[in-house]
C-alpha cells in the first residue's frame, strides 16, 4: 500500500504551502486555479454584504449552498431554478471548468476578475478552499461566512467514490485503489490529500479561528433535524422567515428530493468526461458499508491524536 498514492499519481500537480497548518504544503486538483491560493486572493475586497461559504470536499457543500440561496432568495422560486452552477461563482474554480470548457486537467480564466465586478449582495463560494488562503477581509470578519462539516468517516467514504468517478479524466496517472487510498486517509498527512490536504488540518484551522460572524453548518444535523438548521442559518443571516418559509425550505433541501432537482441534482454533468455522481447516498453512516471494523479503530486513534487539543464538535457517526 502506497501512502503517497494519490500525490505520486497526480496529474499536473502543482504544490500550495501556507505560514500555518500548510508549511510542508499540499496539492490542489489541477483545476483548482492557483489564484486562489495568491496574494490576489488574499487581497480579494470583501463586503459586509457578502456571504462567504465553503467545506470540505463530500461534506454537502451542494446541499449548503442550495439552502443558503434558498434562505437568501425566500420566494424567489425561479431564481432557484436556474443550473447551480449558474448561479454561483466560485473563488477558486472557474466557471470554464464547470460548464465543460476546459478539462479537469486545466484551470481556465481566473474567477477573481469575475467575482470583483458582482453587484452586491454578493454569495461567494470557495468550496473546499482553507482558511489561511481566504481573503483577509474573511479572516477579519468582515462578512458572513458559513463552514460546512460532516462526520470524516462519512466524508473519506464519499471521497473514494468521488475520486474513482474522475479516474477517466486523466486526473491521476492510474485508478486509486481502496487499500492505497485508506494508507493515505490514515497518515493525517496533509502532503497525502490532494484537493484541500486532510480532514483534519483543514477543521482545526477554521475552527481555531471562529468568531460571531462565523456559522458551523453541521451536515448530520441538517438530514436528522433540517428544519430547526433552517431556522439557525436564517438567524444567522438575519433573515425573518414564517413558519411556512421554514418548511417550504425544509422540504425543498430533503436528499432524495432535490437529487431529483434538474437544477441541482445534476451539478457534475458538464464536467469533461466525469462519471461520479453529484449526489451518491447522503446517509449518515455509510462509512460502515467502507471501513473495516480494523481501519475505523485506527482512524478513531487518528482523530483522538489530532483533535485532541481542540474542542470541535464531535463527530455524529449515526
């Protein structure tokens, strides 16, 4: 089993490395554009206005945004018809790469640009970005910023689809397997999790730094009690919803429904030659369907040595 697996077979690879929890770096998909890990980023002018949201890869970023814009625009139902993808720019990821201009192999036109010259209020997405590359008006908080997080186990599970799903686009020079896989997830080592580094590097740092202006979208919480998450995202945006709006939104986020959403269900389907699905199973304990009985205690020991110093949340398995 090969720990480096997935760095060593990365494809145009290209390394990030921060002053903090990122000083032996970490590698961005190919098509992460590197703006968004520059002085550009960084310098990005942020508004009181704006909404900032972001989350770990697998972690219902998708279904975080959908219920944000859903709180955001109450009763503007033909605003939420439009593709996600149409309405939502992203700091990191252009829209060339979300429409299928170019492949996952090329980053396209820098977002930045783009993201500068939106009229407020402005819903500025950095899936999966870390904290210590946002701009600095986030980490001053300046604006609303909303972290979404799900139980790890769950998320590498998710990942593993995920990335067997982009194996035809050339993304790594071979398929991942499982074993090679679990040897990376199972190092906690940054330098092995291409994408945003690991789990647990990338919670610490924004929990480490929370403050009033920032809001911890927790995914377990959102499929077993939608309806009260609905209420705190909209307190916290400082949005008056009825009773009915709660529901009409509650509803409308449920997994299996907006799955079937053409607007949403189908996020991935102009990406050049991916075959993942969006949306896979969204259940909560999955990972036991993935993990051996062997490899969930070692990466409970993981989790108990890296997280050990904070006070995350923690993590709801079932």
């Amino acid at each position: 089993m090969a720990s480096d697996c997935m760095r060593s077979k990365l494809v145009n690879r290209y390394w990030v490395y921060g002053k903090d929890y990122y000083k032996d770096g970490f590698m961005p998909y190919p098509h992460y554009h590197p703006a968004g890990y520059s002085d550009e980023c960084k310098n990005l002018e942020i508004r009181d206005d704006d909404i900032f949201f972001t989350g770990f890869p697998r972690s219902g970023t998708h279904i975080g945004v959908e219920l944000i814009q859903s709180v955001q625009n109450v009763g503007n139902k033909d605003f939420l018809k439009k593709h996600i993808h149409d309405r939502v720019e992203m700091v990191h990821i252009s829209k060339d790469v979300m429409t299928g201009k170019v492949s996952l192999l090329e980053y396209g036109e820098n977002p930045l640009p783009r993201l500068s010259a939106q009229p407020s209020p402005r819903f500025l997405f950095g899936p999966h970005l870390p904290y210590e590359f946002c701009p600095l008006g986030i980490q001053q908080g300046n604006c609303k910023v909303i972290v979404g997080f799900r139980n790890p186990k769950s998320v590498y599970t998710s990942c593993f689809h995920a990335i067997d799903g982009i194996s035809d686009t050339g993304i790594f020079s071979e398929r991942i397997s499982k074993e090679d896989f679990m040897a990376a997830i199972l190092t906690g080592d940054s330098r092995n999790m291409p994408c945003c580094g690991s789990w647990f590097d990338f919670h610490k740092q924004w929990w480490e730094n929370k403050n009033e202006n920032i809001y911890f979208l927790n995914y377990e919480n959102l499929i077993q009690d939608c309806h009260k998450v609905v209420k705190e995202v909209a307190n916290f945006l400082g949005k008056a919803l009825t009773e009915e709006q709660v529901s009409d939104i509650t509803d409308h986020v449920k997994f299996d429904k907006i799955k079937e959403n053409p607007a949403f269900g189908k996020a991935f389907e102009n990406l050049k030659d991916v075959k993942t699905a969006h949306m896979r199973k969204g259940k909560i304990d999955d990972w036991k369907n993935f993990f051996t009985v062997a490899q969930s205690e070692q990466f409970d020991e993981l989790y108990a040595q890296k997280m050990k110093d904070t006070d995350f949340p923690q993590p709801i398995y079932e």
